[in-house]
C-alpha cells in the first residue's frame, strides 16, 4: 500500500523500484507486509531507498541463458567474420566439436526450459544491472569457450574417442540429475502451514538429497567439469609449445577458467542457501554438506 502511495505520487517510482524499511540500514520490507500491522501508534517512521530500475527474475534468467544458447551457435556455424573460411574448409571438423555444441546447447535449453515451466519465482525484482552484470560473465565466457572449441586449429582430447565418451557420459547424467533436483524442489510437499525438505525418491538422481542440501549446484559444477575433460585439448606443434600458444588456444584451459569460477560461485550460493535450511529444516539438513559430500 505505502509503495503504491509513492508510485501514486511520482510515477518515475514504480513498487519494485521502492525500497522501504523501518530503520536506516535495517532490512527492506517485504511486498506481502501490512504496514499498518507495524505500526505500535498512530504514527510510524518509514525510510525510503531508491532500488534503481528493476526487473522479474523470470526475464533475468530468460535474458542471461537465451545468449549463450545463439552466441554459441554462431561460432559453431564458423562465420566469415569469426574465421578464416579457407582455413575452415580445409580443416577437419572433429566429432567432438558437434558433441560439445550439442552438449552446450542443451546445457541451457534445459535452463530455459525450467525458467519458464519448473521454476517458482518470487514476485520479487532484482536490479538492472544485476542482469548486466550475469549477461556479461555468460556471454562473455560463452564467446571464450566457443570460439576456441570451433576454431579450425582446434584439436581432439590427448586420450581420444575413451575420454570423450565418459566425459559426455558423466556430462548427461549431471544434466539429468540438476534436471531432477529443480523438479524436485518446485514441488516440495507441506505438512499443514509447514513445508517440508525435499527427500530422496525412487529416482536415483534424487538420492543426493541424503548427503547435501543443495544438490543442484553438486550437478552443475559437475556438468562443467565433464565439459572441461571433454574438450580438453593439446598443442599442434612444437612451435605453437615454445611461443605459449598453448596458453591462450587450449579450450581446456578455457572452459576450465569458466568451470572454476562457477564452482566457486555456486559453492557461496550453496553456502548461503544451507544456512536457511539450517533454520527452517534442521533436523533435516544437520548432518549434510552444503554442496560436496562430507567436504562442504
């Protein structure tokens, strides 16, 4: 009501933009809260915080995983513009290349898909240059990774067709278990007004629940992890070894770099996300890691 009054009174302040709190400092209410349920006496101090400009968390994720998806294509289907097209006709396309765009590609489908008929989000907003910032990293890292996994010069894993198999093995089943879990956690069951922590099912993948609570992100950072050992590649020659070329051609490298921040990223969230379970599903989720088994 009170953001609706503000909106009311000056259009340029929509109540997502809005941030109101009962104290300076002190956390924001939140958009459910009465006002007037507050309120000890007739009078009641709110202090008010320009947010900046806002927007859903379904166009967020819709915006950062659509550009992935169509820069990682444009760098598979080799444009002149990317390289050189003589170079790219002569050059053997490895099997491989189309695994790891296939792969890729499903990596964030699947993401875009659960955007928009899995996941339950909050009617919340989150800023605008919060999706700036997570569209620079992923298209960033996306236009990294593609571009030397597509590049004519691009060679096969040093233990060939074995290392690529079981990579891609292990890459699927990640997807498949993140798939799951998401499904599993939008459909949480309640007891009364309670609702209750996923537990494991008949299905396998879910059986992660037993040992963290956030087996989501243990999928994720496997899936970037069988990827990595997928594409993993050597130098060509002994000239390209001595000038370091290596250092800045090897998509193993690349896609490593990525795997590792995002590891470490999700091992936070994890983290985070651990500690509300931690006070809403105690019993439950004591004896658990956050996101590796045992380790944390």
């Amino acid at each position: 009501m009170a953001r609706a009054s503000i909106h009311w009174k000056g259009p340029q302040w929509y109540p997502s933009r809005v941030g109101l709190q009962l104290e300076r400092n002190g956390p924001f209410l939140k958009d459910s809260i009465n006002i007037q349920s507050l309120a000890v006496s007739s009078i009641i101090t709110l202090y008010f915080t320009d947010l900046g400009q806002q927007v859903g968390w379904t166009t967020f994720f819709l915006t950062e995983y659509t550009g992935p998806l169509l820069i990682y294509l444009l760098f598979y289907i080799r444009l002149s513009t990317i390289y050189d097209q003589v170079e790219s006709r002569k050059n053997f396309r490895h099997p491989v290349v189309h695994l790891a765009c296939f792969c890729h590609c499903l990596h964030y489908i699947r993401h875009l898909l659960e955007t928009l008929f899995v996941h339950k989000f909050s009617e919340g907003h989150t800023p605008l240059k919060n999706m700036i910032k997570g569209c620079a990293f992923y298209w960033g890292f996306t236009s990294w990774i593609a571009y030397y996994i597509n590049h004519p010069r691009y060679t096969p894993p040093s233990f060939g067709h074995r290392q690529v198999s079981y990579a891609a093995l292990a890459f699927l089943m990640c997807e498949a278990g993140n798939h799951f879990i998401n499904v599993a956690l939008a459909h949480q069951t309640n007891s009364g007004n309670k609702t209750c922590f996923p537990s494991p099912t008949y299905n396998p993948f879910t059986w992660l629940f037993l040992l963290v609570s956030c087996p989501n992100y243990t999928y994720e950072a496997g899936s970037w992890i069988s990827f990595t050992v997928m594409t993993q590649t050597l130098p060509e020659t002994d000239m390209e070894r001595r000038h370091m070329i290596l250092f800045f051609k090897s998509s193993s490298l690349v896609v490593g770099i990525f795997a590792f921040l995002m590891v470490i990223q999700m091992s936070l969230w994890a983290q985070k996300k651990h500690k509300l379970y931690l006070k809403r599903f105690y019993p439950e989720v004591r004896r658990k890691a956050a996101m590796i088994p045992i380790i944390f």
